[in-house]
C-alpha cells in the first residue's frame, strides 16, 4: 500500500474553521485527521503540502518513521505550525492502519483499558446560583466532573475587559459559593486561559482555599516552567496543564518536575497517536492522569476517545455539550458518522479505524474564512491574553 495524495481542508465550520487532513492510498483506503491550531490554518495546509512532497508513494504503515521524517525534514524542527501538521497527518495514518487492519484504533496501541471514555464539559451561569443548578441539572444525568465559569470582570457590557484583580475576586466568589451549593461530590475546574501573572494565581488560589476545587487549568503561560516552579510552590491547588504544548520535549519538565498534576495534551497539537502514547506512557511514571484538551471537531474527538481508551492513567475527556463550541458536531450531513455520548461516557467504537465518516464533496464547499480569536484588553487600553 502506497500514499497517493494528502490534502488538507481549512474550512468554516460553526464559529471558527477546522482543518481536516485527508490521507489517500492506492487501496482506496483512505484516513482522515485534524489540526488543532486554530486561527492559523492556512499556516498549517501550507506545512501539510510541504510534506505531502514527499510522503505521496510512501508506506502509511510506517507510521513511527513517517512521524519522523516529518519532524526532522528540516533544519528548524518543531514549533506548533509543524507539529498541528504532523499531528493531523500522524491521526489519519492511524485510521488507515486501523482500517487496513479491520480493527478500530485503540487495538493498535495496545487494547482497551476501559469501557468507557468518561467526560467533562463546562457549566456556565452569570450566577453561582445558576452555575449550581445546571450542576445539579447534570448531576442528576450521570455527570460528575464540571468546569466552571470566570467572571472577567465588573463590566459585563465590555466583552472584551478583563481586569486580573477583579476578575479573580469574582470568580473566587463565585467558585466558594458553587462548591457550598452542590457538596463536596462533584468534581469542580476552572480554566483561566493563561490570563494571569504568578502573584495573580497565587492571590485567587489563597481566596479560594485549598478544598474549593479540584484542578486549576492553565492560570499562567507555559512557556517558563520555572514560572510555574514558583506558583507551585505558593499552593496545593492541583493545575492542569498542557493544551498549550507541541511537543514531548516541551511537556517533559512539567511532568519530570511535578507541575502538573493532569496533563492536557492534545493529540491534534502534541503531533498525533505517534507523540501522544510516548507522553501518557511518560505520565504513568509520575501517577499523572490525562486530560486531553478537545476543542474541535469529530475527527479530533475521535482520536482521544481512542487514546483514552488505550491509556491506563486516564481522568477525563473534555467535551462541550452544547453551543458554539461543537464546531460541527452536530452537523450530520458533514460527519455522517462521528462519536456520540452516551450520558456521560462516549462507549468504545467498534468501527475500524477511527469510526468517523466525513462527507468532502460537503467539505469542499465549506469555503475558508478569516476568523481571529478575541482580543482582551485592560481598562488602561493595553493587550492582555485571551
């Protein structure tokens, strides 16, 4: 079996564009994948027709050597454009071997270690009141992991004011008020967005305590471990972390240092099943549970589903139940086939390959469009993180 073409589609979808990646063999068997850099896709289909140069006529079971050429194909290896590429190229591979195979994705990484893919989503509410009783709502439904809203600020009617101080006040608020109304059963997050400094975090955690939630996702950027080195040393508050990483090498002091204490990965950046596997396995060592970052689409679940299901050290799978951020996931006529809840667990696929279906004589007529993500700002007017 031989690549005969790679193509990638950055096409509007919802609220913002995905990039799906298509895999052809001479077989007829044919692999799909996703890139999760949103904002710059274009940057990524120009990476995926570099590679398509020279992947076209080779083996796509050689997955692991693949992975490799495609890293290491040039002098400035890494960085997010190349690795979103790889990533997407890497998980449709894995759908071709799983279909060539008859077999679905997970029983090539080593078999099932569940059942079920346990999942969280995110509550929002302008109220702790509100926050609850969709908490409550849910509760009631089979969940039991949550992350609740951030308050950005005291201007509700600036939508793009976010003032650190006030919002951590707010939120903190919020977060204890939450926590009284639904006990101590439910798993509670919040995500932050890298939106704050060290002094910051350290500032909401002490508001919060140490018992009011469960994990805090990504309060600062990751980009200097010794910044978190610091903020770990001024809480308990367990982090999460890791949606923002590219690579094993750029996880690997948060894992070897104790930084995080769930990993967020996602296997559209991380550079697909290839990286993923070698970063969960690193995570057994330091009794780390994966978290996978899943803000895309189907292809993208897909793909974690399979990973969460080969992964022993697994905790939750984010999903958004509703709303803007499904991204056509509940588009039937683009995904025919995709994942499905089932309350709230996504049983196993049974399928071989990934078992998602996309219709690309409707993908070629979702027309690409510039979308840029919001752009947060302070009340003296300078340019904050998103």
């Amino acid at each position: 079996m031989r690549i005969t073409e790679v193509t990638a589609y950055p096409v509007w979808v919802g609220r913002r564009n995905q990039c799906l990646v298509k895999v052809a063999t001479d077989e007829g068997i044919v692999g799909w994948g996703e890139a999760g850099l949103s904002g710059r896709e274009l940057a990524v289909e120009g990476m995926v027709r570099h590679f398509r140069e020279f992947l076209v006529g080779k083996d796509p079971l050689r997955r692991g050597a693949l992975w490799q050429e495609m890293y290491r194909s040039q002098y400035f290896e890494g960085g997010r454009v190349i690795t979103a590429a790889i990533s997407a190229i890497d998980i449709a591979l894995y759908d071709i071997a799983g279909k060539a195979a008859g077999l679905p994705v997970y029983e090539l990484l080593g078999g099932a270690q569940r059942e079920r893919v346990p999942c969280f989503t995110s509550v929002g509410g302008a109220t702790a009141e509100a926050v609850a009783v969709r908490i409550t709502e849910l509760t009631a439904l089979g969940w039991s992991a949550f992350r609740i809203p951030v308050i950005n600020s005291t201007s509700p009617e600036d939508e793009g004011l976010f003032e650190p101080r006030e919002s951590i006040t707010l939120t903190a608020s919020l977060a204890l008020a939450v926590r009284e109304a639904v006990g101590l059963a439910p798993t509670l997050g919040i995500d932050y967005h890298h939106r704050l400094s060290v002094a910051e975090t350290a500032s909401f955690c002490a508001r919060i305590g140490p018992a009011t939630i469960d994990f805090l996702e990504e309060p600062i950027r990751d980009e200097t471990p010794d910044a978190y080195a610091a903020l770990r040393a001024m809480t308990s508050v367990p982090f999460a972390i890791g949606e923002e990483m590219s690579s094993k090498w750029q996880i690997a002091p948060y894992l070897e240092r104790g930084l995080t204490n769930f990993c967020r990965l996602d296997i559209c950046n991380i550079g697909g099943f290839t990286e993923a596997m070698k970063v969960a396995g690193w995570a057994e060592t330091h009794y780390i549970d994966l978290m996978p970052h899943n803000p895309l689409g189907p292809v993208c679940t897909a793909a974690s589903i399979h990973l969460a299901a080969a992964t022993p050290n697994f905790a939750w799978l984010e999903v958004a139940l509703s709303g803007s951020n499904t991204l056509g996931h509940a588009d039937d006529d683009l995904f025919p086939v995709r994942p499905r809840l089932d309350g709230a667990t996504f049983p196993l696929p049974t399928a071989s390959g990934l078992g998602v279906e996309v219709n690309e004589e409707l993908v070629m007529e979702q027309a690409f469009r510039f979308w840029e993500a919001p752009r947060y700002h302070r009340r003296d007017g300078s340019l904050t993180n998103w």
